[in-house]
C-alpha cells in the first residue's frame, strides 16, 4: 500500500500525551500521519523522593486499615515496585487484602489484581468525585482511610473525612506538573512543538473565545469585497451593509434589529 492510499496521509496531528506516546504516535505513522508531540503534562520527572515514601508506607502498616482507597494504576505501580526493593512488599498486600478495597478505575483496579488483591467497589464513571460520594453516603467515624493520591493533592479530601470523624492518612506517590517543553524528553529525537515555537519554527495559533465568534458572525458579508462603482452597487450597498457606527441609535429606535430593513 502506498502513502496515498493511507487514511491519514497529509494529515499533521499533536499528541499530547506524556504516558504511552511511542505506541500512540506508532500507530498515527502507520496510517500516513506527520506527528508532532508536546506533552501537557508529565509524571516522571516529579516523583516523590523514595525516603518519604518509604516513611509514609511504614506509617500506614503501623496500624490495621479500615478502607483503603486506590486512585491510579501508575500509582500502584510504582509503589509496589518500591515495596519490593525495601522488602515490605508482602506486608503491604497483606495490609490492603485485609481492608476495604475501593478502586477509582480499571487502572487501578488491574494494578490491585496483578498482586492478588481484590477490590470491593470501584464506580462504573471512573471518577473519584463518585468514590467520595460513596465515602460520604456511609458513616466514617472512627474508621482509617488510607488514600493513595492521583497525582494532585487530595487535602481537602481528607479534610472532609476528618470533619466526619474519620482518620486519613494520605500516601503521595507522584506529582503531576507542566511537562518541560525543554526537548530533553522526546522519544526518538523528535521536535517539541512547543520549544520549536519558542523558538520561531512554529506558529501555534490560539483559540478564538466565543465573544471573538460573535463579533466576527455581526459583520457584514460583503465587507472587504470590492464594488464596482454604478447604482445597483450603490443601492444594494445602502440596502445590505450595516448602518454606520453614528446613525446606530436612530437605525434601532426606527428597527429592532439595528440593521435597516430592506426594502
């Protein structure tokens, strides 16, 4: 088969993506696409130090867990793997599997399942707003709460908790921040698009807001045309362009619309 007969052939698509973009921009290519890559947002330059995260999971198997609340798949990856190297790996699933499992989604849910552990409820929207919901609609006091966070700070979470008598302890894994933009992390050598516009390679072009559309759909169609001089052009000039910007108080006491009404 050759480019041309490619369904994505002449296209030029962005992936913004910062996780499992090799196997996204692969499978553009394979289809004739020119990809260009600028992550949004990145993870792995912003992982929490291996000693704080070591402390905060001696803290959570210092004591039995009641419900323990796992929000991304990533998240438990990564964790696990440290566990493992810190040879608290088996404690830590023996803490979980003696809980309550609450799992935000399939992520989360396959990292749970891949060490033996199975979740009790997880909702069908994959929203965490529903896992709180579903901790709101049960009585928490005097329960531990473990909650893994998902790459954003969950405080006011566990502040609303607390304020129902629960305890909460919160394990941060990673944070989530602006990706670099700097060209060090592109796979394979490819350009940023947002370096190479800071540069001047590029022209990005911004998103008209909805008052930008507004103004533009209220002028005139024939503005910027040229006319021909004579009186038919004349007339429909009078007749369709829009009334000057000094006669705009009499056009709407006399019409509505503030336009003059064809004849």
């Amino acid at each position: 088969m050759s480019n041309r007969d490619l369904p994505l052939d002449g296209y030029r698509i962005g992936v913004t993506a910062a996780r499992k973009v090799e196997e996204q921009i692969a499978l553009l290519e394979r289809r004739g696409a020119k990809v260009d890559w600028a992550p949004v947002l990145s993870s792995d330059p912003n992982q929490v130090d291996d000693a704080q995260l070591r402390t905060a999971t001696e803290a959570v198997l210092a004591e039995p867990i009641d419900i323990f609340v796992a929000t991304t798949g990533i998240g438990m990856k990564t964790r696990f793997e440290a566990t493992e190297e810190w040879g608290l790996h088996d404690r830590l699933v023996a803490a979980i599997s003696a809980s309550e499992v609450l799992a935000r989604g399939p992520k989360s849910v396959g990292a749970l399942r891949r060490r033996g552990i199975r979740e009790l409820w997880a909702p069908d929207s994959e929203c965490f707003e529903d896992v709180l919901a579903h901790l709101r609609g049960r009585d928490p006091a005097g329960m531990r709460i473990v909650v893994q966070e998902h790459g954003q700070s969950l405080s006011m979470v566990a502040h609303a908790l607390q304020r129902r008598g629960a305890r909460v302890d919160v394990v941060t894994v990673y944070r989530v921040a602006s990706a670099g933009g700097s060209g060090a992390d592109v796979p394979d050598g490819r350009p940023d698009r947002r370096s190479q516009a800071r540069r001047g390679h590029l022209h990005l072009r911004p998103r008209r807001r909805r008052a930008d559309v507004g103004r533009r759909r209220h002028r005139s169609p024939r503005r910027g045309r040229r006319r021909l001089p004579g009186p038919t052009s004349s007339r429909r000039a009078s007749v369709r362009s829009p009334p000057p910007r000094s006669r705009c108080g009499e056009c709407r006491r006399s019409c509505p619309s503030g336009r003059v009404s064809p004849r």
